[in-house]
C-alpha cells in the first residue's frame, strides 16, 4: 500500500495543529464510507451509525482533552475513536467483530473502547453514558487527580432520568466533567422541537447551577476553544459544564434509515453547503496552505482506510473461549452452571416446574 510522507509537505508550522484536525476529519468521514460498504456488503454485523457531517464537533471536542483525561460516549462514536487516537486497523477491526478490534471483538460498532487512551467507550443505552462518567469524575476526586471527563451525549437523552440525576450530582458533588450535547436536530426520526419543551439545550445547565453554552458544532475553532476552557474548569476548578454543540448528520440515523422520512432532501442539501470538512479545508487554504498539500493528505487517509479494511478482513475472530471475557467477575462460573437446563444444582426444574408442561 503506497503512502504519501505528511512530514515531507509544504505545511506552515502555524497551522500544524489545524492541519492535523483536518486529517482526523477526513479520515473519520472516509473511515464511515467504507464502513458503509462494508456493512451494506454483510461483513459487519449489528448496528452501524455514522457521523457524517459531524467530524468538526467530534475532532474539536476530543483535541481539547488533555493525555490524562477520559473520555465516554454513546453509540455513534467511531469518529471519537479515531479522533482519541485508536488506529483505524483496531476500529474497522472491531466493527468486523475481529480479534484485534479495539474491544477484542466483543463489542461492535457501539461499544469502542480503548482504556489506554483513555477512552471508556461507546454505550448503546441512551443516557447509559452519563451515571458512568459521573461517577468516573467522582472517583477522579477521591483520588484527588487533576484530570477531567468528557461525556457525549445526543439531544435525544437530555429528557432522560440520567440525565438530571448526573448532572444534579455532578452539581451538588463538584465534579470535574464536561457533558457534550451533540445536538444534531434529531433522535433517530424526532425533532428535538417535538421532544424537548427547552430547545435550548444548553439552558438546562442552568436548572442545575451550572455553566451552559451553546456553539457552532460545525466550527472546529469554536468548539476546540468552548470544550478547552470548560475542560480547564472541570479540571482546576472542579465546575462541571454542558457544552451544546449544533450541528447535523447527513445520514440516517442507522446505516438500516435512508433518512428521509422524517426530513427533506431541501433540509439535508442547505446543511451539507455548510460542510465542515469544506469549512476545516477552506480555513486551511485562506491560512496559505497549499491546495496539493492537502490533496496529498487526503489521498494518504484513503490508502490509510483502504488498509484498515485489509487488516480487518485478514484478522481472525476471537476465540469462543473468550467471548465472555472482562464481562463477569471471576468466580462467576458457579452462577452459569445454576442458570443451564440440567444443571447440577437443579434449578432447572425449580424454573420449569409448572411450566410448559402442563
Ligand atoms: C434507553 C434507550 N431507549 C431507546 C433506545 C433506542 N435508540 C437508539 S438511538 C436513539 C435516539 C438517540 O438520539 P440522540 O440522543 O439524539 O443521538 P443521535 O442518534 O442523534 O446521535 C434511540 C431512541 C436506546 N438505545 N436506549
Ligand atoms: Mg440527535
């Protein structure tokens, strides 16, 4: 697989940074595409939700996170992966339920993880999420660590119980998390109008006595900058915030919705002009960043997707002995052999006992 030296391109140090952004954008766009294609050819099985059109929130947001700091999401979150710095071969490996996915293959499209970077996944429970890192920050303080979480959310968790309780214990506790709505007008096929009697999301901040902003999620700049200073406060200062970020996905809900039923093409049209790769891109330019240069980037990022696909097509699966693997705590063996039909202990006739038979 040819690829194209980064190093060696004509790039001004000053936008070293926004450069490299842009090269996590377009690699998580084009890591969806063949993701896509790869689910649309039956090679990757359960769920698929892609993040098109939201790679500005998503990169700004995780660029903004110190080494040390954690990170947990929801189910939409193969850009947060790539964005963390999970390599593309673990997260198309994992999608493909391969051995050396980032989850070992036991976790899918919606449960990503990778704890050495920090990243504590991918749940598939809406509002899941958010007692989980709620109660990550409350043990950051017990061990005194000046460190921070960063929990993304939808809009279409913010009227879930978990919600307020978290966000009233992350008041109440002074704990050190930043809880990242990502507000895409949608949860699935409703509109954040007819859900949320406050469509001003990051007003219910407030109802907890806690900061609340709302920016441009299609801004890289806006974002980096909004999530790095409410970090540094969660961090130094213990304040936890909600960050509202504004933005729209260009796809489905799932890789099953076409998308359409619930919105128009007009809609999906007037959003993709103002497409933040096109924005990160025409930033990079207006900055006198060389068009080839970044032609050569984007052309490296394909061969770097195209070589995920390789590797996880090549990967074998994990083995059956370990599938249930980190899920209980050892010793749990004892409860298995309680709940098999036969079992040595007899339970199965206490279960079926007036059962089926009669
Ligand atoms: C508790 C629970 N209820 C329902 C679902 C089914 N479900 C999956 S995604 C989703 C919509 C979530 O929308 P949003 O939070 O806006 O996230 P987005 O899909 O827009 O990223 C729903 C209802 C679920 N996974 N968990
Ligand atoms: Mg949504």
């Amino acid at each position: 697989m040819a690829t194209i030296d980064s190093t060696a391109l004509p790039v001004d140090p000053s936008v070293g940074d926004l450069y490299e952004r842009y090269r996590t954008m377009f690699l998580i766009r084009r890591f969806e595409e063949a993701a896509e294609r790869q689910y649309k050819a039956a090679r990757i099985g359960g769920y698929c939700h892609l993040s098109s059109g939201q790679e500005a929130v998503t990169v700004g947001a995780v660029a903004a996170l110190e080494a040390d700091d954690l990170l947990v999401t929801g189910y939409r979150c193969h850009g947060f992966a790539l964005a963390r710095g999970v390599p593309a071969d673990a997260v198309m490996a994992e999608l493909f339920g391969r051995a050396h996915g980032c989850a070992h293959g036991r976790g899918g499209s919606m449960h990503l993880l990778d704890v050495s970077r920090g990243y504590y996944g991918g749940w598939g429970i809406v509002g899941g999420q958010l007692p989980i890192a709620t109660g990550m920050a409350l043990s950051l303080v017990r061990r005194g660590a000046e460190q921070a979480v960063l929990c993304e959310l939808g809009d279409g968790a913010v009227n879930m119980g978990a919600w307020h309780e978290s966000l009233n214990l992350a008041a109440v506790w002074g704990l050190p998390v930043v809880f990242l709505v990502i507000n895409n007008l949608y949860g699935m096929g409703t509109s954040v109008a007819r859900a949320s009697a406050e469509t001003d999301l990051f007003k219910r901040a407030g109802s907890y006595r806690m900061e609340g902003e709302r920016v441009d999620g299609d801004d890289l700049e806006e974002v980096e900058a909004a999530a790095g200073r409410l970090l540094a406060q969660a961090r130094k200062e213990r304040r936890p915030a909600v960050l509202e970020a504004v933005t729209y996905r260009y796809r489905g809900h799932s890789v099953a919705d076409a998308g359409l039923a619930y919105r128009t093409k007009e809609e999906i049209e007037e959003r993709r002009r103002k497409d933040p790769l096109v924005r990160t891109r025409e930033l990079l330019e207006a900055r006198g960043v060389p068009a080839e240069g970044l032609d050569a980037i984007e052309a490296e990022v394909e061969a770097e997707v195209e070589a995920s696909v390789s590797f996880a097509e090549r990967d074998a699966p994990p083995a059956v002995e370990h599938l249930a693997a980190g899920m209980y705590m050892p010793g749990s063996e004892e409860q298995f052999e309680r709940m098999r039909p036969g079992s040595p202990f007899g339970e199965a006739e206490l279960v079926f006992a007036g059962g089926l038979g009669e």
